[in-house]
C-alpha cells in the first residue's frame, strides 16, 4: 500500500486522536501541529513505524510569530520517508518567554547541528542537547538575531543617512 | 597560401624609453662620482616600489583582484610581483570583500602578524562600510578593527580603481616619515584599536 498523505493522517488520528490538529496540504505537503510535550513522542512514532518509517530530518527551523501570544515561536521539523519518497511538516509551538523544547538529537543525528543554528537565531532552548551553544554567530553575540523584535540592520552604522534613503 | 592576419598588422616599433617605467631620480647633490641625498627619500624609494601584497580575498572582490594580478592589468608593474600569502614578509594587507563579525578577528589577527611598517587598502564597498550587508552578522567596515590608509569605493570597483588605490599607497609610502611609526601619534593610533 502506497503511502499517502490521508493514509500517514489516518494512522497519526489512530494513534495520538485529538493530540494532533491543524491539518493542512499546502503545496501538496502534509502539514500538522502537536503540543510540544509530544513532539519526540510523535516524531518517534513516525521514525518507528514500519508502514511511516520517516528516518530522514530534512530540516528544522524556527519561525517567530510575534503576535501569536502564548505561542510565539514555531519549531519546524521537516521529515522525509526515503523508501516513498514522501515528505511531510511537524510543527510545535512554544511561548517565547519559556522557550523549552525536547531535542530530537538521541532520534536524528542530523539534529545536533540543526538545533544548534535554531538556538543561534531563534534561542530555542533544546532540552538536552549535547552541546546547545552558537554555531554559525559570534559567539559573544548576546541576542537572538532573527527573533523580530530585534531590528535587522546594524545598529552600529553610522555613515547611513536616513535623508538620503527617503525615511525618516 | 598565406594566412590572413587580423592581428597586429601595424606592430610598432619597440622602444626601451618609452616601455621600461623608471623612478624619477630624488632631489639630491650630485658630482662627479657621487649622489647625495635624503636617507628617508631613498628608503621611501625603494619601500614603494617593492611593495609586497597581502591579498585577503573573501568575495567578488577577490576576483577583481585576480583580474588585477592577471596579465592584463598586471599589478606586477608596479613593483608588486610577489604576492604573499605569509603575512610576516607582507607590507600591504588588502583587504577585499564582505568581512564577517566572525571573520574579524581572523583580519585583525593577520594584520598583527605583519611586521611594520605595514599599510591596510580596504578594496570595495563591504571591506570599507559592509557595503550593502547592512546586518547583525556582518562588520560595517574593516577600520573598526583595524587603521586603514586607503579605501577604493565600488561594488567590486574595476581593477583600474584598485591600480588607482595601489598608486595612493605607493604614494603615502614613498612619503612616509621614517619616525612616523615611533611617534607619539602612531601610537595614540594604534591604541584606539587595542593595538599593544
């Protein structure tokens, strides 16, 4: 039996019902959410089960929703099924404030590098991750470059005239 | 049956005056037998028509400055044959392309080594400013780290503008002061940088 987007739905509603929602196919690619206490739970599911076997970590990254209250910082993993070739998108939610999540290092590791650059720009903190330290910033950076509240441009330019860019 | 020729049907005559660059001769008093002059104009001399480059290529930049260093605009002819990529025999540290905050401390760290008197040419709009990276992740100019002398704007500028640079280098060498590395100034300068 091929594997198909409501087939992997289906066997996911079996297992863990109302733990996951916000089903979605955009482009195609099977996309849901779960809490983020069940994020290894449900990763090990699709990694363990011989009909999922969802073995390769394509990506993770974060998203920062500023107005998500609560709920602000999207950890995104991207799994792929090698043998089907069939990829599908994990996503949990975290309060920006208290930004603690399982580390998928002991399942996948590809993860260790991954959530290492995820902490470097988003400052989710991976629990326990090996070694959860800056990977691509300096590291005497002391803020989270991509979160938005932190502004894009440097800061410590001073030959940029804001007249001559029309701003004010 | 003879080739058609497209090139060089006109070959002109070679001339050794007007080929072979030689530097102009300083103020002195001359006799027969002897030359006398300023000990600091024969060091500057000799110093800015030897200068050996340093290149550190991190970008587009850099391929301008293989261009430069081809034969075409060959930088050679100005004393600068021997590029060096051992920063303790270098003069001039150029610096080209977008220098990452986590690159600085590999430039500043490659300037000490060079031994003084030693010149900084920040080449491009990245090495002097950042360039268009206006971003967290990239250093806005490369005289926050280290003193420069000359800066050659573009993005990357044509080998002419960074010839035009060398010249302004060859220039500030040939007139440095031999004492301007020991005064009180030059090391208020280095100072700033956090320089000894």
């Amino acid at each position: 039996m091929a594997l198909t987007n409501g087939t992997i739905r289906q066997q996911l509603t079996e297992k863990f019902g109302e733990e996951i929602y916000d089903w979605s196919e955009p482009y195609g690619m099977l996309t849901f959410t779960s809490h983020k206490d069940l994020n290894l739970k449900v990763l090990q599911h699709l990694f363990d089960d011989p009909t999922l076997q969802f073995r390769f970590l394509t990506d993770i990254c974060a998203v920062h929703y500023p107005e998500k209250k609560g709920a602000e910082l999207a950890v995104v993993y991207h799994l792929h099924n090698l043998v089907e070739n069939i990829r599908i998108r994990f996503k949990v939610f975290t309060d920006v404030n208290k930004p603690d999540v399982f580390s998928a290092t002991a399942l996948y590791a590809s993860a260790n590098w991954m959530e290492r650059e995820t902490y470097d720009f988003y400052g989710v903190n991976f629990v326990g991750h090996p070694n959860l330290v800056r990977i691509l910033n300096a590291d005497e950076m002391d803020y989270f470059p991509m979160r938005k509240e932190y502004p894009l441009e440097e800061q410590t330019r001073v030959d940029k005239d804001d007249e001559m860019f029309g701003r004010d | 049956m003879a080739r058609p020729v497209r090139f060089n049907i006109h070959p002109k005559e070679t001339n050794i005056h007007d080929n072979i660059a030689i530097a102009d001769m300083p103020e002195g008093s001359q006799g027969g037998g002897y030359f006398a002059t300023n000990f600091e104009k024969i060091v500057g001399l000799a110093r800015k028509n030897s200068i050996w480059p340093l290149p550190f290529a991190t970008s587009c930049c850099g391929i301008e400055f293989m261009a430069l260093m081809a034969s075409h605009y060959d930088l050679a002819r100005f004393g600068s044959e021997r590029v060096s990529f051992s920063p303790r025999q270098c003069d001039l540290l150029m610096v080209m392309g977008t220098i990452a905050k986590k690159m600085a401390p590999i430039v500043k760290q490659v300037y000490l080594q060079m031994a003084e008197p030693r010149w900084v040419l920040a080449m491009g709009a990245c090495a002097s400013s950042g360039g268009i990276f206006d971003s967290y992740a990239v250093l806005q100019g490369i005289d926050q780290i280290i003193p420069v002398d000359v800066y050659v704007p573009g993005c990357p500028p044509r080998p002419e503008a960074v010839l035009d640079g060398f010249i302004k280098v060859q220039d500030l060498v040939g007139k440095e002061n031999l004492r301007r590395r020991n005064s009180e100034r030059y090391k208020e300068l280095m100072n700033s940088y956090g320089i000894q």
